[in-house]
C-alpha cells in the first residue's frame, strides 16, 4: 500500500482494480458494499501507517509493525472474497503484534533469545500484564481503559476463531460456498473498527513523542479510529 494517507482513496481504487484484474472481484458491486470495503481499507491503512513512522535501525523495534502491516495487507482481499475465519485469525494477530512491539521495543535481549530458543516464549497474557502495568499505560487506564479493552477483544476474537460457539463455527464445507458477501464484511469492519481502535491507541500512546510531532492530518488518520473518550485522553499526554 502507498506510504502517504493523502492516497487512500487512490490506494483502495489500486487495491480494487489489482483484485479485479486478478478476476477475484466482480466489475459492479453495490455502493453500501462499497462503502463497507472502502472504510476497511481506510482502517486497514492506518495501521500499516506506523511501519513508516518508527524508524529505527534495530529490528527488534521494528518486526512487529512489519507484521502488522502484512496482517493488514490481507484483511481487504480476504474480507472481499469471502473468507471469514482467516479475517478474525489476522485481527487477532494484529492485536498481539501491536503488544509484542510495545513489550520487546525496550527488551532486546528477550528479543534474541526469542529468535534463538525455539522453546521459549512469553505468553499472552504475560504481555497484557507488562502492559498492564507499563507506567505510561496504567497512569491513564483510569481515564480510558485501552488495555482492558484490548485484551477483552483479543479473548473474543480468540472464542470466534476458536468455534466456541455455533454462530462461529464455519459451516462451510465446500468451495462453492465461499463466496463475496456483502453482509459478511459488515461484520468483519465492525471487529476491524475495535481492532483498529485499540492497536492505534496503544501504538499511539506508547509513541506519543512521534505522535505529538506529526502534522495534523497524520494525526487524524490514526485518531478518526478512535471514541471521543480515547481522542481526549491522548490529546491529554501529548
């Protein structure tokens, strides 16, 4: 995806025209799936945004915005194609990168033994906890409880992905039966728009001294994801 929001709009057309040409997309398709598909790409956008704003040599600051952004990069053609599970699986992934980056951008060495030590890794829940208990995070959780919220929606999306219940379960056992539906992407956007919500927040908080420097237009792409009470909050620490 283009590196400048200004492009969005040119973006989502590139992006539709590339899945049309590729014959996965119909020529016409109603303006409410339309608009449905255009704010997915628009959130799906600003979270690949932060991959450009933190620019740092060492990769242990850095991989995790890369994930994030190759988990955007397939939310929109998933979504559109008629997928259904493998969109919450990346928006759940999303929501674990957007805390790995937050925890392992001040522990390199954690970082290293991760990649070393094939039998070790930190929990889920570890992460939450560090975040939980992150200076920056829990003077403010009060005001906004972002972190709570972004562990409430990693365990829901965990219980759809999972079929813990049976309005989760695929049902789908054939190919024929995968197919583009309008409804369905209205449900994977109103999961995306928590998502989006959360990792933004948490993101932006944790890199208010790069947020706070950015023009103001940058700054309303990634805050136009967010509740008033989130935009308040932020706008109080930066």
């Amino acid at each position: 995806m283009a590196r400048k929001h200004e492009q969005v709009e040119q973006d989502f057309q590139d992006a539709i025209n590339y899945l049309r040409g590729r014959g996965q997309l119909p020529a016409v398709f109603g303006n409410d799936w339309r608009a449905c598909l255009k704010h997915t790409h628009r959130l799906c956008y600003s979270l690949m945004w932060w991959r450009f704003q933190i620019r740092s040599s060492q990769p242990y600051q850095r991989v995790f915005l890369n994930e994030i952004a190759a988990d955007m990069v397939q939310i929109l053609p998933q979504s559109m194609l008629g997928f259904d599970k493998t969109v919450y699986s990346l928006l759940r992934s999303t929501i674990e990168n957007a805390i790995r980056h937050i925890y392992f951008f001040h522990h390199p060495i954690e970082y290293e033994r991760l990649l070393s030590d094939a039998d070790w890794y930190l929990p889920i829940r570890d992460h939450f906890a560090y975040l939980k208990d992150h200076p920056t995070f829990c003077s403010i959780e009060s005001m906004y409880d972002g972190v709570s919220r972004a562990k409430s929606l990693y365990a829901e999306l965990s219980r759809v992905q999972h079929g813990f219940s049976l309005s989760s379960l695929g049902l789908r056992p054939s190919l024929a039966e995968i197919r583009p539906s309008p409804g369905q992407s209205k449900e994977h956007l109103k999961y995306l728009m928590r998502t989006a919500e959360s990792c933004n927040y948490l993101l932006a908080v944790f890199h208010r001294d790069v947020f706070s420097k950015l023009p103001a237009g940058d700054q309303r792409l990634i805050t136009d994801t967010f509740s008033k009470t989130a935009r308040r909050v932020l706008k109080g620490i930066v």
